[in-house]
C-alpha cells in the first residue's frame, strides 16, 4: 500500500470536489448560486432512513433537542403576546371606537394588532364590536388592516438571524414575503371594496339566511401545552380591552377595573372579584405571578413590560439555538435531498399552511417557525410563500369561531369578510405565475438590502408598521372632523404626501435614486465592518512589526528611547566637567 493511501482523506467542502457537483449543508460555498438537478425519492429515503445506530442515536437527541427549545420558542411567542397586551391593551381599545372613515379603519386594524401582536385577539374584538359599537363596512377595513399587522410577529423573530448576513437576507426575505402578499392584496381589494362593497355584499348574501348558535369553543395544542405555562406568569384581561373599545369600560381606577381589589391572603381567582389588565385563570381558581393585588394600571403595564423584556431574551435565546442545532443537523445533508423532500405542490403547501394554522390556532407561531428554516436554507422562499398563504386562510377560524358564539348574524358577516378577503388575495396573486412573482421579487429585494446595511430591518418594521400608519390615521382624522379649515388641511397634507411620493418615484426609475441608495448602503455596511476588524487588524500589524523587528534586529522604540536618553545624559556629565 502507498503512502497516499495511507494519508487521511481531506473533507470535501465544495461542489467543485464533488463530481455530482451537489451542494451539502455545510459547504463553503453554500451561499453561491444554484440551479441543482433533481434529487430521486430514493436519494431521499437513504439520508433519511439508512444511518448507523450511532447516527439514529444523534438523530434522536437533535430531535429531542430541538422539540425543546421549540416549545420555549412558542412559550416566549406566548408570553410576547401576553405582555403586549398588558402593557398597550388600554391604548389598542382606545383606537376601536365610532364610525369612521375608510382609511382610518385601516389604520385602527394596522396598529392595534401591532399593539396586541396577535390578528385573532384583533379579529375577536372587531366581530364583538359589530352591531353594537361599528357597522359591518367599517370592520371590514379594520380587518383589511388586522391581516397587515399580523405578519409584524415573524419579521421581529427574522431579526434572530442579524448576527450572519446570509441567513439575515434569506430569513427576512421569507418573513416579509407574508408583508408583501398582505400590502398588495389590501391595494387591490381596499379600492375595489370602497368602490363596490365586493366583500360586504358576497357575505351579506351568504349570511343573509343564517343564524347563529351557542357554540364550543376549540383550543388548539399551543393553548393546551403552552398557554397554562404562560398563565403561571401572566394573564391578559381581553375583557377590559373589549370594555375599552366598546366604551363601556375604562383603564382609569372607579371606573370598574382599577384598583385592583382583593380579599386578604393569598391572591385567588375566587377572591379578586375587580382585576385589571392582568387577570386571574377562573378554572383553576389561581393567580399568575405578576398579578398585584391593589395594583394601578401603571403597576399592571410595567409588569407586562418586564413579562415583555424576558419574552424577548426567551425568544432570541431559543431562536440562536434552534438555528444552531439544525444546522449541525443538516451539516453534511445534500441540499437537493432536503429541497426535495420539502418541495411539494404549491396547492398542497397551502393546505398544509391552513391545516397548521388551524391547529395551533396563530397564522404568527406557524410563520415565526418557519421563518429561521428559511433563514439557515432548508426551505427556500418559493415554498415558504405558499405556506404563509395558506396560514392567512387559517387564521380566520378563530374568528369564526368567534362569530358562532356571538348574537346576530353581522358577526358571523365579518368573520367571512376576514375569508374571503384572504381566498380572494390568494386567487390574484398566487395561480397566475407572474402575479405570484411579485409578492416574492418585492421580498426577494428586502432581503437583499440587510445584506447592504445591517439597520434596514429596524427602519423597515419601523416605518412600515408605526410611521406609516399613523401618518395615514392623522391625516384621515382630519376629513372626519367636520371642520373646513380641517378639511382644507387635509387635502393640502394629501396632495403633499402624493407628491412626495412621485417624485420619490421619479428619483428611483429615472435619476438612479436605487443606485444611489445601494452606494449609500454600501458605504456604511463598509464603514461598520472596517470598524468591528480595526482592533483585529491593529493586532495582526503589531505582531507583524514585533516579528520583523526581531528578524532584523532592530531596536524597539523603548529602546531607542533609551539609548538616546543615555547618550545625552553622558554628553551632559561631560559638559559639566
């Protein structure tokens, strides 16, 4: 036998190695461009099934690994939720109130879901408020805008990845996939319902016999296995943010809900008959830990902004090490096998987004799930765009559900508005090819700008789901009040925002505002890395000019300083005699 038989095989890391030329989790050129031929089911079902005892083991443990940062992944999403809805419950009511216009019921479904962080609670109170506090056309704008400030949840957990640029690009590019499908269905169907009440008419007909019924309420498996975890900690009051919004309730104490009053000992549900936006679980006659007996709602918001500070390190924490645990899993996995295990029809993806959804009763746990596998390559965003369709479809059965038990058919109305909406968005921007690029490309080119400047995600849930909308709330605000001085301010503000608006768009098509705005990028992502590597490179200079310096043997500056002040104090002695 040869010597190079002898000599341990070097690893292949490369494609270019590989005389199939296939690209395994892992490589170092992962990242580069590809168009791979199609795996066989049998490649598939030999790295899924023929491995080692030991390799079963390992597969076994990163199982057992990650269900449990999983479950603490969907434990800190719960708690996040929670603790939204303490800490703004009172400011979101607030927002749900009289008739009013159009935009403003857009914006009030806009922001208050990025209040409360969850569409369903959003839902949930609109289809209470009908009949009583708002009309049908109205809730159907407000849920226009409850389908925008859902997909806020997944493009927070897309921020996990911002540590590598790769995966920061591909995880908020699949993030704001949901964002871009949701944006441009509201600015086809948002005019299309202004102009001709599409919605309101589709399901005043097919509610028109209906009645509606005590129902049961369902709770899928993330509101049996996490929610009583979550309850140990924190529980929201939705009543009183329902009270708010209908107005028969209020944050302010005397007003039924504050103080916070209690029998003596130990705080219980059976006890605490008056509770705030932090309740007790009646069921189990317990209070959570954060509850405060003859708390203020001050005291109740600073503790839902503490509950939300620990969700969020809960949230990050898990994040990191469900993305570290998959990859090491995936190390060394073709990534033609695992595309093609993943890549099933487009219809059936969406089935299966709905049927997710469903179970676990959130469109924003199923997304944020996926959103770290996009993110680290295991599903590329032509497959994870269906899904999220299909979670948009989904999500509307808590509404539904809602609807069944509430008197009157006007919410069961605004329950199918929620429906349709979602199935007519998906008809327009999913079976014709080119209109489904569009969703994608516009995320695609998100994703793209993380990678030019690191900051762009914070500008972008910033501007997008805060600045925009309550610039658009207060300008609409102006037209309802009924004031012509008002009015005229209004439509000077319009024509400003118009203009400003075609003009940036004139820059971009025509003065090569997108070239200048990348160079822009550019140069600052440039700046910010030549910042972090400038004590490294200092380092790696000093020990070059050390090691040159004893090759050559020249003296260092401490020594040279030294001879010079020797030689001069000599010259001195010799003056002096």
């Amino acid at each position: 036998m040869s010597d190079e038989d002898n000599k341990p095989k070097k690893p292949i890391t490369s494609r270019k190695d590989r005389p199939t030329g296939s690209i395994h989790f892992g490589d170092d050129d992962f990242n580069a461009d590809e168009e791979p031929a199609d795996a066989t089911w049998g490649e598939v079902f030999q790295a899924c099934c023929v491995r080692s005892p030991t390799e079963w083991g390992y597969a076994f443990g990163g199982f057992l690994v990650v269900c449990f940062f999983l479950y603490f992944f969907l434990f800190g999403l719960e708690l996040m939720g929670t603790s939204a809805k303490v800490m703004t419950g009172c400011t979101a009511g607030a927002l749900f109130g009289d008739e009013t216009n159009p935009v403003a019921g857009l914006m009030v479904g806009i922001l208050s879901t990025v209040l409360l962080q969850s569409s369903s609670t959003t839902t949930s109170i609109i289809v209470s408020l009908v009949g009583s506090a708002i009309s049908v056309r109205q809730a159907i704008y407000m849920v226009m805008g409850a389908n925008i400030g859902t997909t806020v949840t997944n493009t927070l957990v897309s921020l996990g990845q911002l540590g590598d640029a790769d995966q920061l690009e591909r995880a908020f590019a699949g993030a704001t996939v949901h964002d871009m499908f949701n944006y441009m269905t509201v600015c086809v169907l948002f005019p299309l319902e202004i102009a001709t009440g599409y919605l309101r008419h589709l399901t005043g007909a097919m509610v028109k016999n209906a009645s509606t019924s005590d129902g049961e309420t369902w709770e899928g498996p993330v509101k049996k296995f996490v929610a009583p975890l979550g309850e140990r900690i924190i529980k929201s009051n939705s009543k009183l943010i329902t009270a708010v919004a209908k107005g028969t309730g209020s944050c302010d104490d005397g007003d039924g809900f504050y103080p916070v009053l209690c029998e003596p000992g130990e705080p219980t549900a059976s006890k605490c008959k008056q509770v705030g936006l932090i309740s007790c679980n009646s069921d189990k006659n317990t209070c959570p830990s954060f509850f405060q007996p003859n708390a203020t709602a001050k005291d109740d918001k600073v503790s839902g902004g503490v509950v939300f500070f620990i969700s969020i390190v809960i949230l990050f924490t898990c994040l990191l090490a469900l993305v570290n645990v998959l990859q090491r899993m995936l190390l060394g996995l073709s990534t033609r096998v695992v595309h093609k295990a993943t890549n099933v029809n487009g219809y059936v993806a969406i089935a299966v987004g709905c049927g997710l959804t469903i179970l676990v009763q959130s469109s924003s746990v199923v997304t944020s799930a996926l959103t770290p596998l996009v993110g680290i390559g295991a599903i590329h965003l032509n497959q994870m765009y269906p899904l999220t369709l299909g979670s948009n479809i989904g999500t509307t059965v808590t509404a539904l559900l809602a609807s069944m038990v509430t008197e009157g058919t006007e919410s069961l109305q605004v329950a199918m508005c929620h429906l349709f909406f979602n199935i007519t968005g998906i008809a327009i921007f999913y079976p014709i090819p080119f209109m489904r690029a569009m969703p994608i490309h516009a995320a695609r080119q998100l994703g793209k700008a993380t990678r030019q400047w690191r900051g762009f995600p914070f500008l972008y849930i910033f501007v997008m789901f805060v600045i925009l909308p309550a610039i658009c709330l207060g300008i609409s605000f102006l037209f309802s009040d009924g004031s012509k001085g008002l009015t005229v301010l209004g439509s000077l503000l319009v024509v400003v925002l118009i203009l400003s608006l075609g003009y940036l768009a004139y820059w971009w098509r025509f003065k090569d505002g997108k070239q200048t705005l990348n160079t822009c990028f550019e140069r600052r992502e440039r700046v910010r890395l030549t910042m972090k590597d400038l004590p490294d490179d200092m380092e790696f200079l000093k020990a070059k000019v050390t090691a040159l310096m004893e090759h050559t043997g020249l003296p260092d500056d401490d020594e040279e300083h030294g001879e010079t002040d020797k030689i001069k104090d000599e010259d001195e002695e010799e003056v002096a005699a």
